[in-house]
C-alpha cells in the first residue's frame, strides 16, 4: 500500500508517528500541504527521504470555496502521481470536487470529537462546553462532501475530567497516533469492509463495554 497525507504546515500528530520505531517510511510516498512546512517536522521529512509538496492556499483563489476546490485538485494530481491507495488528513480546510468521487473511501480524517457530536473547528472545546459530556475523544472517518459526516471507522475516548486534569490538548489529539497505527495495519491487511456505506473492521471487537466513571466503593 501507499499513503500519503494531507496536512496543514504543522502537524505534530504527523511528527509524532514518525518519530516512533518501526514506522514504514517507505510506504509513504509524500506529503501534500498548504501552508509552509513546520521546521522541524521537515528536517523529519528531509531525513527520512519522504517527499513534500506545497501548494499555497493564499494563493489558489479569492473565496474559501474557490480556494478549497483548487486545492482539492492539486491533491488529486499528486495523489494520482505518487499512486497512493490511502491518504490521511490532518488538514484544516474542506476538500471537494472530483477528488472526493476518484478517492471515495479512500480519504481518511482525524476529527478531535465523537462524532457525530461535536462537528467542525474547536471541536475539543465544543466537548468542554457542553456541560452534559462525559467523555471526549477522536473520530476517523472517510471524507466525503459534508462537514465530517462520512463514514466512521473507529473512535478513540479519554475522560473529559483526565483531559480537565492536564489542561493539555495533546492528551486528547495524541490519542490519534494509536489510532493512525492501526488503521495502517488494517489496511495493509485488508481488513475494512463498507456496506450500505458503514464501515466494519473484519476481526475487530464490537461487544466490549465499560461503565464510567468507574465506582470502587
């Protein structure tokens, strides 16, 4: 398999995972962005051979939605050169257009919240506000035309109270590394399978169950 990633100039959960032992580089093939490269994660990039390609989103048009298609357009045109199967977003911007058909299922995106509460910017922040939640966590699910509301393919959780406790949103976002792992994993097994446009994970466990907040009295 090959992937690559879309990211916006900085993404420490990119960085992270290829600090780890053991990571493939070789099946990633390139990183697409749309804002300058942080420095440090492109050293990263540099020293592992892993090719970068920019297209500034300042630059693509003069609306959000002119600039957001163009760019989806370039990622298409990369996506297809590099022959990548899966690409994994921690990008910040809407994709749409003819990309979203060609690599339908085939896009993956990495929403801070347990959708489908919780959709859009600051979504670990909507969870903070909402005075009925319990818990947060993550959300990989595959891109399609709306506002994370493609297919979801697992979630990660962590108690809202842990997250309160460090006042660290890495607790929450680095969750997403784990998460990241296994999916390459599955797919590099082949192990996903979609029908009616749900996805199930073929050897996976759907009945486990916990109660929180866990009662030692």
């Amino acid at each position: 398999m090959n992937y690559g990633f879309y990211i916006s100039g900085g993404s420490d959960r990119l960085k992270k995972f290829l600090l780890q032992k053991g990571v493939l580089y070789s099946n990633i093939k390139v990183i697409i962005s749309e804002y300058e490269i942080e420095k440090e994660l492109k050293k990263i990039l540099d020293e592992k051979n892993i090719k970068v390609v920019l297209y500034e989103y300042g630059n693509l048009g003069t609306t959000n939605k002119e600039r957001n298609l163009k760019f989806s357009n370039c990622l298409l045109v990369e996506l297809r050169k590099y022959k990548i199967d899966f690409c994994f977003s921690f990008g910040s911007h809407i994709l749409s257009g003819e990309l979203l058909h060609e690599y339908k299922y085939k896009i993956v995106n990495f929403h801070p919240a347990l959708l489908p509460m919780y959709p859009g910017r600051k979504a670990i922040d909507q969870s903070v506000d909402d005075n009925r939640a319990l818990l947060v966590g993550n959300t990989a699910h595959f891109i399609d035309e709306g506002v994370d509301t493609g297919p979801i393919i697992m979630q990660s959780v962590i108690p809202l109270q842990s997250f309160l406790n460090s006042n660290n949103y890495e607790v929450v976002l680095d969750l997403q590394i784990h998460m990241l792992n296994q999916l390459i994993e599955i797919f590099e097994k082949k192990c996903l399978e979609i029908i009616d446009n749900k996805v199930s994970i073929i050897g996976a466990d759907y009945n486990s169950s916990f109660t929180f907040p866990v009662w030692n009295g």
